[in-house]
C-alpha cells in the first residue's frame, strides 16, 4: 500500500469534523479557529534512526535541530509562526548521556531560533532504535492561511530554492567517499541540518498574492502532485527552470547519477513550493528583496491532472516530456528518491 492510500483510508474513518476545524486530514498542517481572526496550525513529523538518518554520519547536535525544522517546515508550509513544541523521545535503554545532550542542545536550540517553546512530550524505551517524534504549533491571522487547494489553470509555479541538494549530500554519505571538491560539504549540510523557510512563508501570507502553498519535503513530484490533486489541476514543470546549486552536477558525475533526478524526487528540500498568478510575478520578486530569500518560476498550473516535467522544451516528441506524478519518497514503497533516503 503507498502511503496516501494509507492515509486516505485513516481520513474515511475519522469523525464527520468539528465546528472550529478549518483544515483535517490533507494538508501540511491541520487549521484550528483559534479566534475570530487567529487560527492554531497543529503538525506532527518523526524520524526514525536507520530510515531518516544514520548515527554514525549524523551528529546529535545537527539531528536535534532537524527534528525541529522539519516540523517547523510544516507551518511555514501554511504561512505560519511556529509557537509551541511537544517532543516524544524514544531511546534505547543503553542510551548514550553524550549524545542526548548534544541532541538536547541542538533541539532546544532550534526551538528558539524558530520562536517556539518546548512545553512538553513524553520519553519512552525503544529496544531496536531510535525514535524522535514532534508535534509542533503555530498560529497566523485566519484570512492569511495558505492551503495546497488554491492552484488555478495558469497560475505560475515557484519554488524558493535550489532543489535536490539533501538527497545528493546523503548519496554522498551513503557512497562512503568525498571528491576533493569543499563546496560540496553544502550537500552535506542541507541534508543534515536543513532550515525552515518561516520568514519567507509569512511574508508571502501576508502578500495576498499566492494562491496556493506547501513545503518541499519529498520531492518536487510528489509534492506538486499532491497540490495538484487538492487543487484539482495539473502541472508542467520546466526541467531547464528548476534552480541549481552549481555543484550538484560535480557531485552528480562522482556518484554517476543524474542531477535532475535529484532535483523532483530526492526529497528533503525544505523549500517551499506556492502558485500566484503570472501577473503578479512583478510584485512577488519585488516582495522577495526585502528579505535574504530567493524564489524561482519552475512551471505552470494546467487544466487536467498530473504533474509533467519537460526536459527540452526546444524540441518536440513525447520523449522530452515525463508524467512525473507522484515520483518522490514516498515511505511505504521503494518509488525514485526512495532508494536513496534508505540507508
Ligand atoms: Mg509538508
């Protein structure tokens, strides 16, 4: 079974809702009335040591953090400010005191750099492996909440940056080997400690001009395939468009693999993926340089369904386009980047 089946399947059997849920099952986050104009956005991500990552590369102190910013990804994903965490720890008995500080210290850590407190959790024994569960919360004014069902037939689609890089840096761990190359420690990086886009999200919330939002998490393909489902639309995604860290190709010919790959199903990006309309593409990158950030159009919105990549828009014939629907990570079946996120 693929793991929106298995969530569909939970969604059939849950109650009919509650008067104050705004937003259930489906989205990066569940919407709760908060107020009349606040809204609570509630999220939940784990990892589990030996699937999402490995000790022996991984060190405590990076891992508490990505624990945090995954979960925090999620309320971006929303437009969201991450307010409160919960944390379900579950240790081996033997656990080492060392490590649990450094993990301590890089979650903690994180939490305050996002502006969430750690307000509770639980801490169990887990004989085979270690497990890191957070439960995250956020709040944003209610008008302002980007959902992934807001996609329009021509609208653009953006990405906020350079994709596929996570999913190179963990081959490069997986390979056991390192090219004299120092920029490609970035790789690395990105997938050890990668960061929440919050201050880009909630920007673009406030905008008014994006119609619909989500994180990257499991790769371009699967994710714009899930936005384009809630959406009920299609999409065409520009090979040449999709934004690059000049390096990856240099790590891509050390391990002989194709970058592009990378890019729509590596999964781990942590990027944030939205759709405006074209005409306001003007006043999004003009919004864009009041802060760090960068945002790249990728593709468009289209009648129909699926998610299309085009590898070489110069020339006709079936070849250079792809049905790319639903090609990233997915946690239940070895599809695409799957391969490459099991060590
Ligand atoms: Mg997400």
């Amino acid at each position: 079974m693929k793991e929106r089946d298995l969530i569909e399947q939970i969604r059939r059997l849950t109650g009919s809702g509650s008067a104050d849920l705004l937003q259930g099952i489906g989205d990066d986050c569940a919407v709760i009335e908060k107020t009349a104009e606040t809204v609570q956005l509630l999220t939940m991500d784990t990892l589990i040591e030996s699937i999402h990552f490995d000790c022996s590369w991984h060190p405590p102190k990076k891992l508490g953090r990505k624990v945090v910013a995954v979960n925090v990804s999620d309320i971006a994903a929303m437009g969201g400010q991450p307010v409160f965490a919960l944390l379900s720890l579950g240790l081996p008995a033997d656990f080492d005191d060392q490590w649990l500080a450094g993990f301590s210290a890089g979650l903690t850590g994180a939490c305050r750099e996002y502006g969430c407190l750690l307000i509770g959790g639980d801490t169990v024994c887990s004989p085979d492996r270690r497990a890191l569960t957070l439960t995250v919360i956020g709040e944003m004014k209610k008008e302002q909440v980007l959902y992934r069902h807001g996609a329009r037939p021509g609208d653009t689609v953006w990405v906020s940056g350079p994709l596929g890089l996570a999913a190179a840096g963990l081959d490069l761990f997986r390979s056991g080997e390192m090219p004299d190359i120092p920029e490609l420690q970035l790789l690395q990086e990105a997938h050890l400690d990668p960061h929440a886009r919050v201050g880009l999200a909630v920007l673009l919330a406030q905008s008014g001009l994006v119609h619909a939002m989500m994180d990257l998490s499991d790769g371009l393909a699967t994710d714009l395939s899930h936005l384009c489902e809630q959406s009920n639309v299609g999409a065409r995604i520009m090979a040449e468009r999709l934004p690059d860290y000049g390096k990856l190709t240099a790590a891509a010919d050390f391990l002989q693999q194709d970058p592009i790959e990378w890019m729509i199903s590596g999964g781990e990006d942590y990027e944030l993926l939205f759709t405006a309309d074209p005409a306001d593409s003007k006043k999004l990158l003009k919004l864009i340089t009041l802060c760090d950030y960068a945002i790249y159009p990728v593709g468009s919105i289209v009648e129909g369904k699926g998610v299309t990549l085009i590898r070489d828009p110069g020339e006709k014939g079936s070849d250079h386009e792809q049905n790319i629907s639903y090609q990233g990570y997915d946690h239940f079946t070895v599809v695409g980047g799957a391969s490459s996120r099991t060590p």
